[in-house]
C-alpha cells in the first residue's frame, strides 16, 4: 500500500511539472508599454524626474487665480483707485456686453499682468499654483518660462474672458482648452501647446531649483525654507518678507526679565524697600 501511495505521488507531480512546462512564459512588457507607463514623468528644472501634475488640481488652481484678480480689481475699485470705471461704463456700453465692457477689459488688463508677473519672475508659479503645488515649466527641457512663453500661455484663457455671454464665455472656452490632455501624454492642455510648456507637481518648500540642498541660516539664525531663499534671491516681496521676519524675531527673542537676575533682584529690592515698613521706619527717623 505504501509503495502504491508514493508512486501516486511520483505520477502527480510529473503532471505538475508537465502542466508547469505547456504553461506560455509570463509576457515582458516591452521598450512602449514601459514608456507607456512612465509617460507622466517629465524633467524638472533642476534636471530630475518630476510627475505632470493632475488634471483637477491644475483646473482648481486657475479658479482660484481668476477669482482672486476678481477681487484684486473689485478692491481697486471700492478705494476709488478705478475711480473713472462708472464712468466709462456709463459712456461706452458696445454690444453684446454692454454697461460690463469696460469691466471686463479692465479684468483681461489685470488677469494679464497678474499672470505674466508671477509666471516669469516666480518661477513659473502663481499664487494659487504654489497653494496647489504646480509649476510651468518649458517642455523641451524643463527650464524656466520667458516672457513670450508667458504670453503665449496666457493668450488663448485670457482673452476668452471676453467671449459672450460674460463670464459664462469665458469658463467654456477655459474649460475647452483641457480637451486635448486625455490625448497627450504629458496631459497639456491647448495652452500649453501653444507656448510649449508643462505643468509639473512640484512643492517649492522640499526642492531647491538649483539641485543643491543645503541649510541656510537667517538673520536669527534659523534654518530658510527654499521657498525664503527664492524670495530673497529674486526680491518678489522680499522687503515685505523680512519685515514679517524680523517682527516676529523681535517678538520671539524679547527677553523676559529671569527672577533670579541682578535687575531682578534689584527691582524686588526696590518693591520691598517702597512698603509700609519702609514708612514706619522713615516716620521714626524723622524723614
């Protein structure tokens, strides 16, 4: 009985084996499908790997820009800087956008300058790309943007504020312009084919655009985040930035007076000497 059982055995496994050796070898992704998979990585401006950023983060990112020139303009003119706007709007009111042409040109005037500034002299970062970790970079060799790339970029959503209806015009043609990044593999948008960039995800804070990390100390001695140092090298908003910092390291670093320090025991001394003790014996001196 023991011999049949392990001759049974013997014969089950060289089925096995059989089976194993019929069995089609595992297929090996090719040199297409591997670039296929690794079609979002793109180079960065300090020449390493960096992922395209996602579709719903880059559109969230131009929202918050649009609104927040909205209000730019909207605060400019509640402090009468835009003091003439009523009256152009009262004077010129061309079809089909009437009283709101004036307006909207004067938002296209300020989406454009707020666009150029920051994209050029901000490494390619708006405000609310940094809030969202993005960065415009060139394609070809991911480097920083010119002033004609910026243009270009800006050129086909800018302007399409002025398509009517007003503000509905606007967001269709935006939203439009994305139709091309299921079709592209570094997800550009029509934008972005026009000025030949890219928009990578990348947080300023942990990457240094020069390719060294190093620390760097402040005027207190403390460690700068990269996002400090850009700002110092570059001056946008630097003044503003160190007098926060040196307000609040005036703030951290004001000594509190120790209770065992010669001035403390100084004015503990002068407290005691100033009380009704003090009185009594001066009444009885004569003082």
């Amino acid at each position: 009985m023991a011999e049949a059982h392990a001759i049974r055995n013997l014969r089950r496994a060289q089925a096995e084996t059989r089976s194993l050796r019929r069995a089609k070898p595992l297929k090996r992704p090719s040199s297409s499908e591997e670039d296929a998979e690794n079609q979002t990585i793109v180079d960065g401006p300090d020449g390493k790997p960096y992922p395209v950023a996602a579709v719903w983060r880059r559109a969230l990112a131009r929202i918050i820009d649009a609104v927040t020139v909205f209000f730019i303009q909207w605060m400019l003119t509640v402090i009468q800087l835009l003091w003439f706007m009523d009256d152009v709007s009262s004077r010129w009111q061309p079809e089909p956008w009437g009283r709101a042409t004036a307006a909207i040109l004067g938002y296209i005037f300020f989406h454009f300058v707020y666009t150029m500034v920051f994209l050029r002299w901000n490494e390619g970062q708006t405000p609310a790309m940094d809030l969202m970790k993005l960065r415009a970079v060139r394609t070809k060799d991911g480097g920083r943007l010119g002033l004609g790339r910026c243009g270009a970029r800006w050129l086909v959503g800018g302007v399409s504020w002025i398509a009517p209806p007003v503000v509905l015009g606007g967001i269709i043609v935006n939203a439009a312009t994305y139709l091309t990044v299921p079709f592209d593999r570094r997800r550009r948008t029509v934008s972005d084919w026009v000025a030949g960039t890219t928009v990578i995800a990348y947080n300023r804070d942990k990457e240094d655009p020069d390719g060294v990390l190093e620390e760097v100390l402040d005027e207190f001695g403390q460690p700068m985040t990269v996002r400090e140092q850009i700002r110092r090298k570059y001056g946008l908003f630097g003044g503003l930035t160190g007098i926060g910092r040196q307000v609040g390291g005036r703030r951290r670093n004001r000594p509190d007076a120790p209770r065992d320090s010669q001035s403390g025991r100084d004015s503990l001394n002068m407290s005691a000497t100033s009380g009704p003790a003090h009185r009594k014996q001066g009444e009885r001196s004569g003082i």
